[in-house]
C-alpha cells in the first residue's frame, strides 16, 4: 500500500468517527477505562468498578460490531432481535438477466419502490447505492452502525449501512437486506454478492446471467 493510499484510508477513518455512535461510545469507554486504571494507581477504591464498566461497554461495542459485520454473509449471520435488525430474505422465482452491449449485466429494480438500473457485480462485495437513490428511497442510514471502508476510483470512503425495505427486480424480492450508501458512487448502483449469496443458485450460461431463489417458480427473462 502506498503512502497516499494509507493517508486516505486513516483520512476517511478519523472523518466518519463523528457520524458513528458506536466509535463515540467506544472512545468514551476506553478514555474511562484509563480514568479507572489511574484511580487503581493511586488506590482509590472506586478506580476497578469504573474500569471494569469500560471493559464490559468495550466487550458490548465489539460483539454489536462483530454481529453487524456478519449480516453481510449469510454463512455467518445470527438472528439478533435485541438489535432491532430485519431479517435478510431473498426469494421468489427464476430470473434471467441478458448481458449488455458494455459486456456487463445490467438490470432495472425497484428500491423501496423507487425505480433505478443496477450492475450486477459478482466482484462486490455489498450492495451498493447512490446518495441519490437512498434519498429517493427513503433509505437512511443506521444508527449507530459502524461506516464501511468501500474502495474508489477517487480512493477510500466511508460509506453507511442501511436496512432497505425492499429490493425488486424480475421476479426476485429481497427484503431487510443490508445497503451501503456511498456518497461518490454516481449512477452506477450495484447488486453484490450480499445478495448473490442468498440465492439457491447463480450461474452464467453464455451471454446471460440465471438467478434462481430459493423457492423458485416460473421463470422471468429481463429485456
């Protein structure tokens, strides 16, 4: 990695701090935790219930991170009511997608209702949407979620997660599923793996692209 690519990086960590409750809270902690081992140093009774409190909002803030980071495979998701999270779901029937004059797959789905076009990006890790879009969808981003580090033509930067309603295309429904808002990403949404992975299947056959959920049903062919 390049100097100028670890300034960015750093840059775009220490910018987000601020829009994250989580980061906030975890900053606290630990600056009450120092507090704490000074009150031990110098023998004040209070300094190890004050300490140990920093530790268990420390160890909360890290498994709160680790259960978020998880919704974005579903070999490792874990249902967490407590979190107030939707549960990931993508069904509904087979769906074929034809390839573009670009060499890409290009679809047009519904978020939230709102109608857009997306690139399906098997390279992607997430999907991804536009500033534009969210707002056009009224999709907001989590409170108290952590920003993802998403990589750039311009370089790194944080982008929000987001729970979307709905995402609609062909004949293939995906609801709750997570959504990262990216500030730069201009008109080029994209459909990634986050949502790739929870279908029964996905394969290219020669120049067309075959979703198939996992209860499928008669099948759609985009145009």
């Amino acid at each position: 990695m390049s100097i100028q690519n670890l300034w960015n990086n750093i840059a775009a960590s220490i910018s987000a701090i601020p829009r994250s409750e989580l980061l906030i809270i975890a900053l606290g902690a630990m600056l009450v935790g120092w507090i704490g081992a000074l009150l031990i140093k110098r023998k004040v009774p209070m300094g190890r219930y004050v300490r140990t409190g920093s530790t268990v909002v420390l160890v909360g803030v890290l498994v709160t991170v680790i259960l978020q980071l998880s919704r974005f495979d579903p070999r490792l998701e874990v249902a967490v009511p407590q979190l107030g999270l939707p549960e990931q779901v993508v069904e509904g029937g087979e769906t074929r997608i034809p390839m573009a004059a670009d060499g890409h797959f290009w679809l047009r789905a519904e978020l939230n209702g709102v109608p857009a076009n997306f690139l399906v990006d098997t390279g992607a890790t997430l999907t991804a949407v536009s500033s534009d879009l969210a707002d056009r969808a009224d999709l907001r981003a989590r409170r108290g979620g952590l920003p993802i580090q998403i990589g750039t033509a311009n370089g790194p930067v944080a982008a929000q997660v987001a729970s979307s309603n709905e995402l609609r295309f062909g004949n293939v429904s995906a609801r709750g599923l997570d959504v990262v808002i990216v500030p730069t990403l201009g008109e080029t949404n994209v459909v990634g793996m986050n949502l790739l992975s929870r279908l029964a299947s996905w394969r290219v056959e020669g120049r067309t692209m075959i979703l198939v959920p996992n209860n499928p049903q008669a099948p759609i062919e985009l145009r």
